[in-house]
C-alpha cells in the first residue's frame, strides 16, 4: 500500500516580511511538522495562527469577517481559566489553529528559523488545516491585537 504524504505551504511576502510556513504529513497517522522560516519581522509580529477560512478578497483579506476566528473544530474555550496560553501542555489542550501558544510566541524577534511536531494539526481529514489561512499578529499598546498578514495554505501531494 502507498501512502500520499502531503506538503502544506504558505509564502510570505507582505509588509516587509518575507518567509514561508511550511506543514508535513506524512499520513493520517504521523505527526504534523511545522516549519516557520520569517524574515524582516522588525519586532512586530508575536502571534500566528491557523484561520477558519482561506484568504478570499483583496480587500480587507484579514478580517475576521473574511477569515473567521482560529481554527478550532472540538470548540475549545480560549476564555477558559484552564486554557493554556503558553507550550508545555499537550497539544489537544488548545485550539488546533493556535500555533503560537502551542509552540511559542515570536514577539520581539526580526527573524525566526524553527521546526516543530504537532500531533494535533491534521492535514488529512474533516479537522486538516489545508485550504485555511495561516496569519501573523502583532499586539499595538498591548491591548488590541491587529493582524500583519495572511495567506491561504495551498497543498502538494508528492
């Protein structure tokens, strides 16, 4: 029996930044590898996430009302006391799209080169992530968080 691996993959190339994040699959039974690879972040950027839907318009293209709320199919609650904000709890504890609380905030950094597993960030499947949108944000005043680009993760089968 052959298995198709799958390669998820987001180009980055907006406001300044440049990079890519990058998903492997290798089957529905294997763990997830995320790779995040971000230039000219200039100190802007703290969080990423995985988005409900792809990018769709031009215009307003980050918008919630365009690319929903985190991905978060078994409707986790972030307002939860319990909800973990930080990595060290397993990876069925926060939303599937929560990526930056999963594997770590990015704030204060003008590049990142770094390489995870997930075990719960499907690319097969009802809950995959492929077709979404994948996003950066960056915290002005420390209260509202505005988001500094999307873009929609595009698959390859190889």
């Amino acid at each position: 029996i052959s298995c198709v691996q799958f390669l998820v993959r987001a180009d980055v190339n907006m406001n300044g930044i440049k990079g890519y994040f990058s998903f492997r699959q290798a089957s529905p039974f294997d763990l997830t590898e995320l790779s995040v690879n971000l230039t000219n972040l200039q100190s802007n950027v703290a969080f990423y996430h995985v988005h409900d839907f792809p990018v769709r318009s031009l215009t307003n293209r980050c918008s919630n009302d365009s690319i929903g709320d985190h991905w978060n199919p078994f409707r986790l609650n972030r307002s939860s006391p319990t909800y973990p904000r930080v990595p060290g709890s397993t990876h069925d504890m926060y939303e599937v799209g929560d990526l930056s609380a999963k594997h770590g905030s990015i704030a204060g950094k003008n590049m990142v080169d770094m390489t995870f597993t997930d075990f719960n960030l499907p690319l097969f499947g009802k809950n995959s992530i492929v077709g979404r949108s994948v996003c950066n944000y960056n915290i002005l005043h420390s209260i509202k968080l505005y988001i500094v680009h999307c873009i929609t993760l595009l698959s390859v089968l190889y």
